[in-house]
C-alpha cells in the first residue's frame, strides 16, 4: 500500500491504477524506489560483513545507501554483479574480487550458479 508499508500482499501479475489494499489506498511493488529509504539497511551490515559470497543483481551501483554494502563485504569475499549493462566502476571502493556478468538477471544468474559449481 502507498499509504501503509505493512500491507504486503502476494502479487502474481501486473498491478494497475485502481488496484487497492485493504486500506483503500493504490498497491504498489514491494520494492525501494530511487530516494527512498532503505527500511532494513542497518540489519543488512552485519550480515553483509558475514557473507561467503557477496552478489548484487541489476543495479547502478549509485543509490546509496544500499549501493554502499559491497563496502562491507571482507575484502576475500568473492563479489559478483549481474547487469544487462555493468556500471563503470569509477569512485567505487569494496571491489577487490569483484566478478562482472554482463547479462540479463534472468541469465547472468544462470551463469553464476555456473561459475559457483566450477562448471
């Protein structure tokens, strides 16, 4: 819902203008936006600083802050990004080891699960 972040349903399809929740208000993509708020950022940290493998799909790597949690990825940590188009890599810290998959999500994870199997 646009007016209440709890109100997460199941969506299997498109929504559209007029879809409401069960407040009345529009049903939106439970996703961030651009310039929104990251509501789990602070959770995310620890958890980033424990990885065995670090992956970012689909992104610019320049909305931050959750572009900046590949800074904290340990520097052996093997670090992936998958992107139809990989972003230039300039001003971006936390990359030692860091693989590029140039490809579609939909392929680039395919190839991942590929290079993670060492096949």
């Amino acid at each position: 819902s646009v007016a209440d972040e709890s109100l997460i349903y199941p969506i299997t399809g498109d929504i559209n203008i007029g879809d409401l929740a069960d407040d009345g208000a529009q049903l939106r993509p439970h996703i961030v936006w651009f310039e929104e708020p990251v509501p789990m950022i602070g959770e995310a940290v620890p958890l980033v600083r424990q990885a065995d493998y670090f992956v970012v799909v689909g992104t610019s790597l320049a909305v931050y802050p959750a572009a900046g949690l590949v800074d904290f990825a340990p520097l052996h940590v093997p670090k992936f990004i998958i992107d139809k188009k990989i972003p230039a890599a300039d001003g971006m810290t936390g990359l030692s080891g860091l693989k590029m998959i140039e490809m579609p999500a939909t392929e680039g994870v395919k190839e991942l699960i590929r290079l993670l199997r060492g096949s």
